[in-house]
C-alpha cells in the first residue's frame, strides 16, 4: 500500500476466486477490458423495507447506469423480498435493464442469512463484474457477508464509483476497465483510490445521498427474472419477533436550506444561536461530526461522511473548519456561505461567500437583518 499526500490505490491480497485471463502476453503484458474470466454485468442491491425501495437504491442505479455504459454491458438490480415485484418498474425506469428478484415468503423480513444466501447463490451463477451496496445500516450488514461467502474484496462509505485502468508496477501488468472505489481516508487527510485486480466481483458501499439519483423514463423497458430460493435452517437461524420503528427528527436530505454548526459553536448551549438562525431562515439543522461527538446536537443532524451527504439550494456553515469528511457530505450545495473566525480555514475553498467573524457576533446580525427585511 502506498501513502502520498493526493490520491493513493491499493491492491487487496485475497486470493482471487478466478484466475486472470489476459490477451497480452507474458508478465509485462497489457490485459484488455474486463479481465477476470467469466465476470460480466454490473449489480445494484435494491434495498427495500415494507416494499418500499429505499432512495440509495434509485441513487446507486443512476451511477450504475453510467459504470454500465461505460463498460458496454447490462445493469441489473437485485431485489429480495416478498411479495415485491411491484417495485421493478420502478427500478428500470431509473435505469436498470434486468430485475433479478429473489421472491420468498421467508424473505419478507430481512435478515443476513437468507438475504446473503440468495445474493451469494446468483452471483455465483451469474458473475457480475460488479456489485453496489447502499451503505444503510443493511446494506453494512449485508455486504460483508457476501463478499466474505465470494471471497472478494470490500469497500466502504465510497464517495464515488469510476471506470479506469490500474498500472500494477510489481507484476508489470496493466488492467483495464477497473471500478475505482474512492473513498476519504487515513482521517480524511488522502482520498483513496481502491481497485480489485483479482477476486471479483468488485464490490462497495456508498452512502445514501452521494450519488445523485436521476429522474425515472417510464418508457424504458426492462426484464424481471426469478432467482431460485434455496434456503436451509442454517440460513433461517434469526428470526424477526417485533418492529419498532423510530422515525428521524430531521429530514437533511429533503431540505432546501441547512443552517449547520461545528466545534466553533463551543457547547450545546450555544447551539440554540443556530436553531434561532435556522428557525428565523425556516431551514434545517445540521451539524459536523466534531459538533456531534462534542454533544452539541443529536448524530441525526450529522453531515458529511459519516453522516448524510445534502445537497441544498443554500448551506450555511457556522463554525465548521471544513475537514474533507465534512466537505464531502455538503460540497455540492447550491450555495455555501460560511462562517469562521479562522480565514484560512478549509471551508472557504469551497464556500461561494465567506464571513471572516465570531459567529456570536455574525449569527444574531443576520438574524437582525433578515427579520427587519421580512417584515417590510
């Protein structure tokens, strides 16, 4: 693994399931297309509950769509449930060619055995080349287990899913037409560029809200084909007894404006400064995660990568340096302003109007200012 101060790839160690069949010749050679023997098509999990996708699932085809195409094959969505084959068309209205549907009175309830066992049994009969989780809290629990049963590689939380070649300088070889899994890491202080050589399906999660979902062609055509659902009781050892579902106190994702604050707000106490601009702005409440892991605010508030990417016409950030972690979770808002009393902090390479200030000073001003120009 190589460490620099941009981008850094790395090669997993696994041993591949299949062995690499290249048109070059020799060890210098170059391997043409996509290169493991066998492996073709491009997987999008799609995630549902209740029979209702989950919004990653419709994400995850858009850019799935475009990694297809890119590669010049199919893209299908995998849906497991029961009783669910109402929701195809609405996954090949966003962008999927083929439905493979694992339909099961035992899979009406999601639980990792039953749920793993469908996905490992078609993928071992069908190899996709590759194959996208979201990374909800299933998506985290279900993906490690298929991709220990494939013995593949895993990458999680990536920010975004390309096509390109991979130079490995040891075997001299050149593999073409990878999927670069990208990804903060190392404290979000590199982006790492994470490709799978050998060991396929490539396999990733990404989180809800990276990938921007397009909007559906109800005239697209697709194809829903059955998975054969061969459970055992090994696979139906956990049982669902009960639900209870607690709903969020904040929809970040559908907000039109977020009024966030960092460790610069100083306590929970002080974060009332950002509700009041919030509440006065008729926005949301976000917050960093130095904010959250400070007990400023509640980890439903949290933006960035390991909270919920947004994507709002006008993101307000109070107090946030603006680590690469936060960035990432908001950089595509339509407009940033941000507040710091540090004008070298981060976050201003990205805002498109920055206020160099105490926010104590700042925040109750514009409040001031906007209620003064509301009332005329």
């Amino acid at each position: 693994m190589g460490v620099g101060t941009g981008e850094l790839r790395t090669v997993p160690t696994l041993t591949p399931a299949l062995s690499l069949e290249g048109r070059g010749s020799g060890g210098g050679g170059r391997l043409l297309g996509v290169v493991m023997k066998g492996h073709d098509g491009v997987w999008v999990f799609a995630e549902q509950e209740d029979g209702k996708l989950a919004d990653v699932a419709l994400e995850l085809l858009s850019k799935g769509r475009e990694l297809a195409d890119t590669l010049e094959t199919k893209l299908s969505a995998v849906l497991v449930g029961h009783k669910v084959e109402g929701l195809a068309g609405s996954l090949i209205a966003h962008g999927a060619d083929e439905v493979l549907l694992g339909d099961d009175e035992r899979l009406v309830d999601y639980t990792v055995g039953p749920y793993a066992r469908v996905i490992v049994d078609a993928a071992r009969e069908r190899k996709p080349a590759i194959v996208v989780f979201g990374a909800t809290t299933l998506g985290r629990d279900l993906a490690p287990h298929v991709a220990s049963a494939l013995t593949c590689g895993l990458t999680a939380d990536c920010t975004d899913l390309q096509i390109g070649d991979f130079k490995d300088n040891v075997a001299k070889k050149t593999y073409e037409k990878l999927l670069y899994q990208i990804r903060p890491a190392f404290g979000g202080n590199v982006i790492a560029t994470i490709v799978n050589p050998t060991g396929w399906p490539q396999m990733a999660t990404v989180r809800e809200g990276v990938m921007k979902m397009g909007d559906p062609d109800a005239k697209r055509k697709g194809a829903v084909t059955s998975l054969d659902v061969v459970l055992d009781e090994a696979d139906l050892m956990t049982k669902v007894i009960r639900k209870e579902r607690v709903e969020k106190s904040v929809d970040l994702k559908g907000a039109q404006v977020i009024v966030s604050g960092g460790a610069g707000v100083g306590s929970r106490e002080n974060f009332k400064l950002i509700h009041e601009l919030a509440h006065t702005l008729g926005a949301a409440v976000g917050a960093s995660r130095a904010a959250v892991d400070g007990g400023f605010i509640d980890h439903d508030h949290q933006v960035g990568q390991t909270g919920t990417t947004v994507r709002p016409r006008l993101y307000i950030a109070c107090g946030i340096s603006g680590a690469i972690q936060h960035r990432a979770g908001m950089s595509e808002s339509g407009k940033i302003v941000a507040i710091n009393s540090d004008p070298a902090a981060p976050i201003f390479e990205v805002a498109h109007y920055g206020i160099v200030g105490d926010l104590n000073d700042v925040i109750p001003r514009l409040i001031e200012i906007y209620r003064k120009k509301s009332a005329h």
